[in-house]
RNA sequence: UGGGGCGUCGCCAAGUGGCAAGGCAGCGGGUUUUGAUCCCGCCAUUCGGAGGUUCGAAUCCUCCCGCCCCAGCCA
C-alpha cells in the first residue's frame, strides 16, 4: 500500500488481515443493481473497491446483483460500465451476473432444505408480516415451519417448475422467530416471481433475495473483503450464518462503511426519478444530476471525483459532506488541466480608435505550464469585451475599464477609454479606447500602469455561442429531508446565454474537452449538443470569486 | 421502550495509553497580464457529557446524552 495515503479502518483491517495470513490476496467487488443509473455516492463504493484491490495489489469485480427482474434492464447494465471506465477503473476478468450463479444457488437452497434449515412457507405477505412480531416483540413461528424434509424439497421444487403463482408461496430460513435482530426472524430466502429476467429470459420462475444471494455470489468469486454501506450491517449475522451452513468454496467477509452524502444534493432513487418524470431537469445527465453521467456531462473530470473520494476520507460515521469540498476538487483538476480562452458573455462593443492594423497576438494557453503552447489571436480595431467589465466611472476599488483609466487587454495591449456612446435610454452601446502600448507585453512609457485585465474577443472573428451557466438545483443544504421537492428547488439552477461570443478556436473544440474562460470560470463543450457550427459549453463551475464589490 | 451502529474544529477526517495530522470552508498578508492560481500566516489546552483507572486518557472502565439504521416476498 502506498504510504501517502491516508489510513482508514478498511485499509488498516485488511492489512492486518493480510498480516495475520487470514487471506493471501485481496479480491473485492463492486455489486450494483442494475435498476438505476450510478450517482456520486456510487462513485464512492467504487473507488472505494477498486482503490483497494489497485492498493493491496488485487482484484475488484464488477458484479450486476440481478436479483430483482422486475426493476431491472439491460440499459442501466450498459450505463453502469460505460460510467465505471470513465470513472477510470477496469474490472478484473468478465462482467459477473448474480444471475450466472442462479443454479448454484438453487442447489444450496436444497442443501439447506436437507439440512433441515429452510422451509416452505405458505403465509400471505400480510400473514407474514403479522408473524414477524416488532421491534420490541418476538415474532411467532410460521405454521408451515414444521414441515418435512421430502415435503419441503418438494414444494420447493414446484415453485422453481412455476406450479404456484407470484406471493403464494416462499422459502425461509430457519432461525429464530424470536431473534431480536429481524433479519433472523426466518428471512426470506428465495420467491416467486413470473417475470422474465434480462439475463436469463424465462428460465427461472423464482428469484433469490439479496440476503440468499449476496455472500453466496462473494463466496462463488472468492470475494475476500465484501465492502458494503452501513444499513446492511444487521445483515452481517445472516450473511455469516448462510456461509457457515452451506458448502461454499470460500469465507468472505463483510464489512461496512458509511455511504456518501453532500450537501445541496439528492441521491435517492425516487427522487432522482422525480426530478427527470416531472421534467425538473432534462434527464438523468442534465449537468445539474449528481448522477455520474450528469457530472460528466457538467465537466467534472473523473480524476477529480476520485480525488474527492479520496479526501474524504472513508469511515464509519454519517455524515454530510460539504459539496464545495467536490467543487474545490473539480477547481484543483481543471486548474491545472484545462487550456485557457476567451468568451465575452455579455458583449459591449468597443472600438480602438488609433489602431490602424490588426495585431497578430500570440497567446499562451495556460499561465504556469509552457507545454500547453500558445494559440493566435487577432487584435482587431473592433472588439467585444464583457459589459460588466465597463463603467463610465468608478471607485479606486473597480479594477477594470473605466473613462480615462487604463486596463490591460488579455495577451495585448494596454488600452484607455476616451468615450462611451449610449442610447436613448441611457445604456451604454459602445466605448472607444485608445491604445497606449503598442507591443504585447509592454508597459505604458509614461509609467502609468493599468489597472486591471480584461478578456476579450475580435468583433470580426468571434463566434456565436450558446453558454448554460449552472448553479445548484437546491436552494437549501438537505434537500434529502424535504418530501417536498419543489418547494426546495433553486429556480435559477440553469441560465441559458445564447449571446455570448468566443473566441475562433473555441468553436472547434472536441466535444467533453473543457477550458477556462478567463476570469470566468471552466466550461465544457457539451458532449451531445456542441458542434463548431452551433458551439454549446455548459459551465463546469465558476472561478473562485473572494471579491465583493462594496459598491455594489 | 428490542437489536445494531456512530459521536475528534463550521464540514469531512487521522489518531487505538505518551501529551490533538491533513483537507474543505473562513480570516489576515505577499506574488500575479485571470479580483483565478500560487505562496506565507491564523484557525480544537481539547476530543458528546459526568465520574473512575493510570505517572499519563480522544484512546481503558462505568453511567448518562444525542444522532443514524432495522418490522419489503427491495437492494
């Protein structure tokens, strides 16, 4: 393990269990259901599982735990891949199916059976409901729960020929009713269910629950460390009583951590669905979904998600992550990562009056790393800068154009403002500039220097763009708490800008290649939308923003 | 009010008997052709609370308080 990362009770565990020769090689597994499409706090189990075995030296599977035909599909079995390889990570051997064990896994449940440890259950999910007992009362044993070897065997047998119909019958477990753990109170082990599975098409007649299936599939793979969330740790005296009472190749052994939660976010299934049902977002990649396709389609870089992952830290306490933690992430990654440009989203016309020739600029992509070169810019007569970038008069404090004031334009020339002319309303339409340097680089002769840099683009090269600016969809921390969705939505989580310009080369951008716009923020072309005929960029997150204007 | 967990700085989180890492956020200052980045500095005499053991406790013991999870034929 590499001693730069930070210790946590996972990693220290199975270390000791390496130590102590309890396991000789680290295999873990990534399970989902394929009934969704992964969010954020998926990309942590992933990294969680995947970083493991990366640090001990092992393997991780990706294994689809498809237990529940009903809910599932092929689409979300694709989507899931295609996220877990952007995310950067690469499963050991073949996909695994929970399904390809199906045959195994009726063969234990026989095996029980003829342990005299499972039964045939006849109650109604009412009946058994009202068996199970409370938290603070003992459950009543089933009636059925006397039943014979032969008869169980063959009942179990019907069940599996498709003799019975959906909820007539179950197998249980037989543990003990009065168990104050309720996951031991005869647990369901297998059900009847007259659905065609995506995997195996009309096979199977009944399907076996998580609890029956889980540690079985672990033990089928030789699952060392089964890493799961903490909700299923009053599962754990099941799972190892379900290893110990089967013939299985292997001990796997369960462990769990908390689950990722952020502020300002959502991650539940239901609610992630509402938001795409009632059209809130535009799917489940809308730039503003946690979803791992909605991050990707914001910009956010995979190895920023993992960064992430890895700064907060796995443990065994809940808790709720700061989301500016992720951004701060996102920020660092594309800080470094992401090429330098120009896009005016407000353009305001200004004129260089005494430049008489256009000016070929060579500007440099990135400001602390030569090896993203430089890009051509023409300085043009014509220019459109930002019309926040602009005042006919200002504070000391307003480090930008301003009448008689003198500012650095972006990889050119200092230039000072002479005049303005505005409409009948009063709002300004153009400003003319003189230009006091003539040499990229140089500072004025007269040693009055600018004030400020300003980004810009030629009004006779520049191109149209589309730019959607984001912010949070929430307006509160803990949307998660509110049933009631809409009341906690931020209204202005989307702002489409179909008036900004940007510079040429922009246009030709690789759809997910993502810039900065100087002193705006990072923006991605967008992976869908984006062509160099019709430029879309949605914003990836904004430039950290520590000033304030005291002025308003 | 049964069972299982968790409580260390505003938010995460190391630490596992030897005298409180780090990140995020925040606050000062410096550099700067991005009000960005970068750099420097500040930010828990204290670890949910109260007792106890010990030369010494966030770490061990006792009691108390708070929060989370479990009564799907979901995972």
């Amino acid at each position: 393990m590499s001693a730069e990362l930070r210790s946590n009770f996972l990693r220290t565990q199975i270390q000791d269990d390496l130590d102590a020769g309890r396991v000789s090689a680290v295999v873990t597994r990534f399970p989902p259901e394929p009934n969704g499409f992964l969010h954020i706090g998926h990309a942590k189990s992933i990294t969680v599982n995947f970083g493991l075995a990366q640090q001990f030296g092992g393997q991780c599977h990706l294994r689809f735990d498809d237990t529940n035909p009903e809910k599932e599909s092929q689409e979300f079995i694709d989507s899931i891949q295609e996220d877990v390889r952007w995310l950067g990570y690469e499963w050991h051997g073949e996909v695994r199916y929970a399904s390809a064990y199906f045959e195994q896994l009726y063969h234990w449940a026989l095996h029980l059976i003829d342990q005299g440890v499972a039964y045939v259950c006849d109650l109604s999910p009412e009946e058994a409901r009202a068996h199970r007992g409370t938290l603070t009362e003992p459950g009543q044993d089933s009636p059925y729960r006397a039943r014979s070897v032969s008869e169980n065997r063959d009942l179990f047998v019907r069940m599996r020929a498709g003799e019975f119909s959906d909820g007539e019958r179950v197998l249980r477990a037989k543990i003990d009713m009065a168990s104050p753990n309720i996951n031991l109170r005869d647990p369901i082990l297998y059900r009847i269910r007259h659905a065609d599975h995506h995997q195996t098409g009309n096979e199977w007649r009944i399907y076996p629950t998580y609890d029956f299936a889980h540690g079985q599939e672990d033990a089928i793979e030789g699952i060392t460390h089964s890493i799961c969330t903490l909700e299923f740790e009053d599962h754990r005296p099941l799972y190892d009583w379900l290893i110990a009472n089967l013939p299985v190749p292997h001990q796997p052994r369960q462990i769990e951590f908390a689950r990722l939660n952020t502020s300002y976010t959502v991650t539940s299934k239901r609610k992630l669905k509402q938001l795409v049902d009632e059209a809130i977002v535009e799917g489940w990649d809308d730039p503003r979904m946690p979803t791992i396709s909605g991050l990707r389609r914001r910009g956010y870089p995979a190895a920023a998600i993992r960064h992430f992952c890895e700064e907060v830290g796995t443990s065994r306490s809940d808790g709720i992550v700061d989301v500016a933690m992720l951004e701060s992430a996102v920020r660092d990654e594309l800080n470094r990562h992401a090429p330098r440009a120009m896009c005016v989203m407000r353009p305001l016309r200004l004129i260089l009056t005494n430049l008489t020739e256009p000016l070929e600029l060579q500007v440099p992509n990135h400001p602390a790393d030569p090896s993203f070169g430089h890009r051509e810019l023409i300085l043009t007569r014509e220019l459109l800068i930002d019309a926040e970038d602009f005042r006919e008069d200002a504070n000391k404090h307003f480090k930008r154009l301003v009448i008689g004031k003198r500012v650095r334009l972006r990889g050119g020339l200092v230039i000072e403002a002479e005049s303005c002319d505005k409409d009948g309303d009063g709002r300004i339409q153009c400003v003319y500039a003189q230009c006091v340097t003539s040499v990229p680089g140089e500072d004025p002769e007269d040693g009055v220097k600018p004030k400020g840099v300003i980004h810009w683009v030629s009004a006779d090269h520049a191109v149209p763009a589309t730019i959607r600016q984001y912010d949070r969809l929430f307006a509160v921390p803990d949307p998660g708490k509110s049933e009631d969705l809409g009341a906690v939505l931020n209204e202005n989580s989307l702002t489409t800008n179909a008036s900004a310009m940007i510079e040429p080369g922009l246009a030709n951008a690789a759809p997910e290649a993502v810039f900065q716009f100087e002193r705006e923020g990072y923006f991605v072309a967008d992976r869908y939308e984006h062509q160099s005929q019709r430029p879309v960029f949605n914003m990836t997150i904004g430039l950290r923003d520590t000033w304030s204007d005291p002025n308003g």
